[in-house]
C-alpha cells in the first residue's frame, strides 16, 4: 500500500484550515511569500488564478516532495477587485459600495507539486447585497469585526443577514476554499477520499 503523499496548504487563514480539515487528510500549513499586488490591466478572477498557483508554487519550492494547496479569493463589485478591508472605516466603505449590489467572488485553487503539471480549478459565487443602511453596516462590523475577510463579511455568521441571495456551485467556496474542487484535485494527485 502506498503511503499518503505530504499535504501542505500554502496559507495560514483560519477559515482555510478548518475548511480543508474537514476532507480528513492530514495537512500542514505554511506561509507563502507572495506579493499579492494586482498586475496592471488583471481582471479579479484572473487575479485569483495567477495568485492561488502563485503561492502554492512558493511553498512547493521549499517542499519538492509534498502537494501543496494554494487558494485566493477575490471579489469584484462593478468591475473592480475588492480586497481584504483591514479595518473598520475601509469595511463600512466597501459593504456601503455593495449595498444592493451583486458581487462576485472568485475562488481560485492550484494543487502543485514541485515537478508536477499544476492542478487547477476556479469557483466563481455571486452574493446579491440587500439595500444595507449605514446603521445596519456599523451594527454588523461591531458585532463581526470581519476585517480579515475579503469583501467584509463572514458568510457563515452574522454576514449572511446582509444578503438577499447566494448563487454558488459550492457553499464552502465564499468561505474561502471550495471543497468540492479541493476534494476532486486532491483525487486527481492521489489522495485517497471517501
């Protein structure tokens, strides 16, 4: 029988850990060295794209042997990428320029091993904002403080009262790592799952 290859998901995101720990494969994580700067021109899902294959290639340089996970999401209101809001003000900011609004999140994931064809997928989630009041906002930041979170929301708490609707093809995608693709690449390299 052959023994299960290392596993190491190329981040350091709570909401990512517990996501993938749930496949009941053993991992490790580590943080990647990427400059997550947008290129000129780059749309946000190709952004997440080149960004998941990105740092998942970093870590996998460092570890030849192992398969390494790399994930990004970026949202995209009207065009343009949102990103993590680091605070408050920049939250009350960015739910306010998504009140009513569709946004889309793109989810990008890469399955890399250092000498092996990457393994790619993409999920794209689009959240139908409700008309968001500017009390409404100050009450779910202080109650969430989802600074940390891109778009400025945590779908699976208090966030989800901010929504009219979620159109998505895998619920754990807007948390931040799609499980039914990660489970499908993981397949592909070897993993053995259920």
């Amino acid at each position: 029988m052959n023994a299960t290859p290392r596993l190491i998901l190329a981040s350091t995101s709570i909401y990512r850990r517990e996501l993938l720990a749930r496949l009941g494969v053993p991992f490790d994580t580590e943080r990647p060295g990427t400059d997550e700067t947008p290129l000129p021109d780059e749309t946000p899902e190709a952004l997440a794209r080149r960004l998941s294959r990105a740092k998942a290639s970093d870590v996998a340089a460092r570890h030849p042997g192992a398969w390494v996970i790399g994930s990004d999401q970026v949202a995209e209101c009207e065009g343009r990428a949102l990103g993590k809001p680091g605070g408050h003000e920049a939250a009350a900011a960015q739910l306010a320029s998504m009140s009513g609004q569709p946004v889309r999140f793109h989810t990008g994931l890469c399955l890399v091993r250092h000498s092996e064809q990457p393994l790619e997928a993409i999920d794209c989630t689009v959240v139908r904002f409700r008309e968001l009041a500017a009390d409404e906002i100050e009450r779910y930041l202080r109650a969430e403080q989802p600074y940390d979170c891109a778009g400025s929301f945590k779908s699976e708490g208090l966030g989800i009262t901010l929504f009219e609707a979620i159109e998505n093809r895998d619920p754990t995608a807007l948390i931040g790592l799609p499980l039914i693709a990660t489970a499908r690449l993981l397949r592909e390299a070897g993993f053995h799952l259920p």
